[in-house]
C-alpha cells in the first residue's frame, strides 16, 4: 500500500527536498502551507524542483489547532514532517512572541493533532544545532547539555522537549533531528550562506561592488539540506523512536566560506568584503560542530556533499538566477508555518 506523508514547511527549503526525495520512494506527498493569495511565489521551490504538480497542498496554521484537526483528519498520514518554523535567528530578536507561538507552540499544536486523531503516525521534528547555543562540550552529541542564545534557539528546545514528552507520554512514535546548518541553492537570501552566493554573483555580473557582513569568525558545520533530508526520512523508518544530531562532523568559518565562493567566480575576496557592526547578533554563537556518530550507526546516514562541492552549486545556481531574472521568481524567507 502506498505510504502518505504530510509536511508542513514543504514549500521551505527542507520541505521541497523532502518531498522530491518522498515522491522518488512513491509516497503520496501532502503539504500543509498558510493560506496566501500569492501561491505562485510561495511554492517557487516545488517548482524550480519539478515537483509542483505532484503534491497536494492543505490550508492550514500551526498556530490553529483546529485546522491541523481537520488537515490531520482528511489526509491520515503514516508520516508527519513538521518542518514549519519561523526559522531565521535574526528575526526571533524581532518577532519573539510570534517565534514562540509558531516556533514552540506549534509543535505541541501539531502533536496534539496526531494524539486525537491518528496517534498511530510516525512523527519527525526539525530541531536545530542553535539549541547548543553557548556550547558545553567541543563537540555537541545527542547528549550534549543545551544552551539557547537567541529566541528562535530558546523556542526550538521547546520543540524538542515536547516532542520527547509526547514519546514517553503517549506511547508516540516521535523522533527529533538535532540538525546542523545545512544550505542549498533553495536556502532564502536573507541566510548567511546564501547571502554569501548571491552576493558573489552580483559583484561577479556587476550588479554589485560588496559584499557586507557582521561576524565572519563564527564557525559553522555546515552541509547539504538534500543529504539531511534523507536523515529526517531514516529516522520515521526505525522501530524505535529517537533523537538524532545530523551534522557533517567539519567545522568552517564565514570568513572561509566567503573564501570559497570568491574564489570560485575568479574574485579576491578582500576587495569586496565589508564588515558592518550593525549586521552582529546581540548574543553570537561562535562555534557549532556536530558529532553524528550515532546517526551513522543507527541510521546507516553520512553526509555526501562537501562544503565546497555545495557553495559552488549555490553560486552557479545564483549566477544562472540573476543571469536570467525575468524568468525566475527570487526565493522568499523560510517563515512556513
């Protein structure tokens, strides 16, 4: 019988490779998105994918409890994706209480869903590497005491916690992916890797002189989202449910990354890189580095794609963009819920 799976987040970054990789394995694939009279930009992932026609999209909120019911009740799905946030770092500073309800909330909204109606499905929660924060350990396992540093971080725990609570609660089949940073040429402009590519081929096309950034010396673990998803979907087919970290195990900086993408497009990376102060967090988290060896065992899952490989395509993919910007739609902040 064919599998049904539900995602929320699924025109986000995460969500549109997700569903490319579910429909490969012939799933029936169904998103939940918020009501917009501008689908046509919404779901400009699904269709730079090829996928925009084989899903079947439902309205509805992670803020609303009742439309997660009635979205819940009408697809039964065997698996639920929630990869719905409001997910930029910057913008929980701005937006806490709306990062909180969506964020934090909504996962409990989404659970609650499930409990009453179809308790029997597989569910996967995207949490984040933020959660570490101001890290305990050099490298963070699953074991790793937490310790958020912004709104969103603080907002994802809940997340987490919750989602464990409903587990050994309910008897749930709820399992967690303590995911590290993990780009693509999907990833919305307003993300640092992406800024960084899209910026490279401005100046590359002339269309800018700089490129302007806050802290280049935070270090990240940074991978691929179309490697991580697969880790997501790993985890529903377990017998047992559990908490995951999915990382790459390699630390790099912003500064290198901007190396890596300058040096591709022929540029030296001094003549246009500005660091502007007003571009710093208030509080940093200077360096993530994820250890994913109980993915690898349990799971059988090991990023593929190397930093470098995945900057590369990010800039070629930016280039081909903004070569060609009458016919593409520019991709739109990933605040999915």
């Amino acid at each position: 019988m064919t599998k049904r799976a539900l995602i929320t987040g699924v025109t986000g970054q995460d969500g549109a490779y997700l569903a490319q990789l579910l429909l490969r394995k012939g799933y029936e694939v169904h998103g939940i998105i918020r009501r917009s009279s501008h689908l046509g930009v919404a779901d400009h992932r699904l269709r730079w994918l090829g996928i925009a026609d084989r899903l079947k999209l439902h309205d509805a909120n992670l803020s609303d409890l009742s439309s997660l019911v009635r979205v819940v009740s009408e697809v039964r799905p065997d698996e639920f994706y929630n990869l719905a946030a409001q997910s930029f770092v910057a913008t929980s500073w701005r937006q806490p209480v709306l990062t909180a309800n969506i964020t934090a909330v909504g996962v409990t909204n989404v659970l609650e869903a499930l409990r009453l109606i179809k308790p029997d499905t597989r569910f996967y929660q995207a949490s984040s590497s933020e959660m570490y924060g101001l890290i305990q350990q050099p490298e963070q396992s699953e074991t790793t005491p937490f310790y958020p540093r912004s709104p969103y971080a603080v907002a994802k725990l809940y997340g987490h916690w919750i989602t464990v609570n409903y587990r050994e609660s309910f008897g749930m089949h709820a399992s967690s992916g303590i995911l590290f940073n993990h780009e693509s040429p999907l990833r919305g402009v307003e993300f640092v890797t992406r800024k960084v590519t899209d910026g490279v081929a401005r100046i590359k096309l002339g269309l800018a002189t700089e490129l302007r950034l806050g802290n280049i010396d935070a270090k990240r673990d940074w991978g691929h989202a179309r490697d991580y998803v697969k880790a997501m979907w790993l985890m529903l087919q377990q017998e047992t449910p559990d908490d995951y970290v999915v990382a790459t195990g390699v630390t790099t900086t912003v500064r290198d990354m901007c190396r890596i993408a300058f040096e591709h497009v022929g540029l030296a990376m001094d003549d246009h890189l500005v660091i502007d102060p007003d571009l710093f967090r208030p509080s940093e988290v200077d360096v993530l580095l994820g250890d994913a060896t109980k993915a690898k065992a349990a799971l059988g899952w090991a990023a593929e794609t190397s930093l470098e490989r995945m900057i590369v395509e990010m800039v070629e993919a930016d280039l081909a963009r903004l070569s060609q910007p009458a016919a593409v739609t520019e991709p739109q902040p990933d605040i999915q819920p």
